[in-house]
C-alpha cells in the first residue's frame, strides 16, 4: 500500500482534481501548491524554522547547488537566501511532515523529488494534448479561449523551470515517474481509480 | 473499451511480458516484433505487397521524408529502398492489418505510431530503473551481469533511434502515450491489470 502519492501535472490536465478525487476515494488528506504555501507562510519563514528545515534538505547535492553554496562548511547564512529559496526550504519540511503524519496525496510543489528517499510513495504524472488542456483552461480556470495556448505553454514552462532548478531532473519525463496518465485521452475518472489501484 | 492495446518498453523493462499478462487475461491476441517480422517476411517482400502497403503509409508526412522523398509525385521506385525500409512498409501495413481483424496486444514496431489515427488504441511505455533491467537482463536473457548496462544502453539507443527515424517523435516521452508505467517499482502484475482496467 502507497501512503503518499504525489502528483505532478501540465496545466489545465486536471490532475489537481485527479488528485482530490483519489483523496476521496483513498480517505487520504489532500494537499495542493496553496495549502502548502499557506502552512509554510504560517508556521512562519522565522530563522529558526528555516534553520532547522535547511539542515534537513542539506543531503541533496543538487538543492546545495540551487542553494548557491550557502550550506558549505556546515554554516550557511539564512538572510543570504532569495525568498523563493526559503520558500522551498519551509515547504520541503513541511511536505516532509506531512507524509510523516499520515496517508495524504500531494499536488505540486516537487513533492515527488522531496520524498524520494521513501519507499511508500506513488509518484504520478498527468498530461493531456493541448486542445484538452485548453478546453480546461476556458472552462475551469476563466481563461480567454484567445490567450489559453499562450498561458498553458507560460505555465507549464514555469513549473518544468522551478523543478529543474531545485531538482536537476527533467519535468515530466516518464523515466522519473511511476506512472503517468494523459487525462484528455482516458478521462479523468479513469485516471483517478487507476492511481488507487496501483496504490493499493 | 480499447481494442488494441500498444506497447512500447525499454529492454529489460518486462514489457514484453506485461503485454502476454495483458492478452491472456484480456483474451486478446498477442504480437511481439518476432512474429511481425515473421508475418513481413511471410507474407512477401514481394514487389505488389510493399507497392500496396506503400500506398497505405504516404500519408505520412514524416514517413515520405524517411523514405528519402521517393514517393513524391505519386510515382516511386520501390527497388531503391533499402531492405529496412521495406521491411517497415510491410510491417506498417500488417500492424493495420491486425489491428483491423481484432482485439489485440501489439508490443514495438512502433505501432503506436502506426495506429495513430484509430481512438480504439491504448498506447502503453513501459520503463524501469537500470538496476531494476539490470536484474531481468541477466535472468531472462542470459546476458552476463558486467555487459549487462552496456547491452541494455545499446539496445534501448537502437530503439529510439528507429522509432525517431520512422515517426520524428522522440521515445518514451510521457506525452506520447496513455500511460507510462515502472514496472520496477510497480510490479509486472500491477502494470498489467492496470493496462487492463485502462482498456475496459
């Protein structure tokens, strides 16, 4: 049995709502990219919890580099951190906390790459061709049908960039998943019970 | 329901395997590149049969350019293709064939491809960690442990290349397929009745 499943996704694939709907299914908690930053702003971006969280991502080569160094000879500089960087650090302790906890899902936020050292977690991925996303995008998200490609491809560009840069891995290649789902051809539904069946 | 289920998969990924677990418990038929090979040699190179099959691959942009441009103008000159290429015309055309006569399970030959223009097709790569092809390499196929990477390595290059060749798409990208799935970290029988489920 899986206890965590992450979630990555292309913009307007739906696999925030594949991921909500395998919470349901599964009893988990589910956890999406604002919840989390909502818990990192939170639980505070003081020193101490970003002290405390940066010792726990120092282990990852390529995150020190991301870091610029700062971690070098055990004694890194917290002010000396872009935001965005303190950011990652509070999420990462806190995506860790939250698969420590209990059966939860997670969308986003490089939660796969996170986690990486567990073994009780389904990594997905979901896609879909353009013409589905855009679809999406018009109806869920109020995006002009004009302007959808346009923002589709800005947004998706913007995720693969956060990811390769706190991760060194390419986004949404098959090899760094478990699974991955194209949304537009199987539905959404399928895509859901498929994930609970290979999580159990 | 999907009628004809492709499968793509890196060497020593077990996909090959997935895909007769899939047939048998499907009660499809099961074709794998040796017995398509088989069947283009069988059933001829002869001049009419690739003439034919010829006919039915032109709509291909990227097969033409393949092809070297000899079927522009409509008039081509069978005998300058070179033997793969015929053996790829003909197989393209027994793929269709098969896909045409009934349910079934085609493994490589990038039939995927082939069968793009059908929405009765579920398009499957299966993938897994080196270590993980490592282990079956040198259990199913009896390649010694020490040559075992670098077999591996070859082979999946060979793979890429003629898929690239033959259909300008890049290999074992996510977003060419329904679903991708590690049959390391999953499990044979898990990928396949989740090939199963994603069928019906």
């Amino acid at each position: 049995m899986k206890r965590v499943i992450t979630i990555a996704r292309e913009f307007g694939s739906g696999g925030r709502h594949i991921g909500q709907l395998v919470a349901e299914k599964l009893g988990y908690k589910f956890y999406d990219k604002e919840l989390i930053l909502l818990m990192a702003r939170e639980s505070g971006l003081s020193d101490k919890f970003i002290e405390e969280a940066g010792e726990k991502v120092t282990s990852s080569f390529l995150f020190n580099v991301a870091m610029g160094g700062i971690y070098l000879n055990n004694s890194y500089n917290h002010n000396a951190m872009p935001l965005s960087d303190k950011i990652f650090v509070v999420q990462n302790k806190i995506i860790n906390q939250l698969a420590e906890e209990g059966p939860c899902v997670i969308v986003g936020r490089c939660a796969d790459y996170i986690l990486k050292d567990r073994d009780d977690c389904l990594n997905v991925f979901i896609h879909s061709k353009m013409e589905d996303k855009i679809k999406r995008a018009v109806e869920f998200y109020n995006i002009a049908q004009k302007n959808a490609e346009k923002e589709i491809r800005k947004k998706d560009k913007s995720r693969a960039s956060h990811y390769y840069y706190y991760t060194g891995i390419e986004w949404g290649k098959a090899e760094n998943y478990d699974v991955t789902l194209n949304s537009g051809s199987l539905g959404i539904e399928a895509c859901a019970d498929a994930i609970c069946n290979l999580a159990k």
